[in-house]
C-alpha cells in the first residue's frame, strides 16, 4: 500500500468514515497500535479501521456497521434483501 493511499484512508477515517482495508498498515505489528486504529480511535474521530482481504466479509463489516449506525439513528434496519447465499455467477 502506498502512502498516499494511506494517506488517504486516514484523511476518510479522521473524517468520521468507517473504513475497511483490504491489506493492513505495516505497523500492525504493535498491539497497542493495532488497538487505537481498529478500536479506540473511533472514540476520538468518530471512526476507526477494520482490515479484510475477504471481500464477502468486508462487505459483511460494512453493512453490519451501516446497520449498527441505522439503529442508533432508530432507523429501518434493512435497505435491501438479506440473502444468505452469495453468488459469483460461476457454478
């Protein structure tokens, strides 16, 4: 990951934009690092990271935390049908 691209992701994040990340940051070897962007920073901005290079389960991540968002807004929980089978069109 480059660092503009870095760069960027946390302008999104510090803007209040969950933000998950195929590929993590080369610092996510320190516990206490990993813990501030992956947890505590969404106390301090509003947002924080998530990694996943599974793109079914980022996409999980993303609508989870859109619905965690949705409900604290008392908002209807779902947008879009709830599928439990996901396809690539490829049998």
């Amino acid at each position: 990951m480059s660092e503009k691209a870095v760069a960027i992701a946390f302008y999104f994040v510090a803007s209040g934009v969950f933000t998950v990340l195929g590929n993590p940051f080369p610092i996510l070897g320190s516990r206490e690092v990993t813990d501030l962007l992956t947890r505590r920073l969404e106390e301090v901005v509003g947002a924080n990271f998530a990694f996943e290079s599974d793109p079914i389960k980022a996409a999980r991540l993303m609508i989870d935390h859109i619905n965690k968002k949705r409900e604290a807004l008392k908002l209807r929980p779902l947008m879009y049908e709830k599928r439990e089978k996901v396809t690539l069109g490829v049998e």
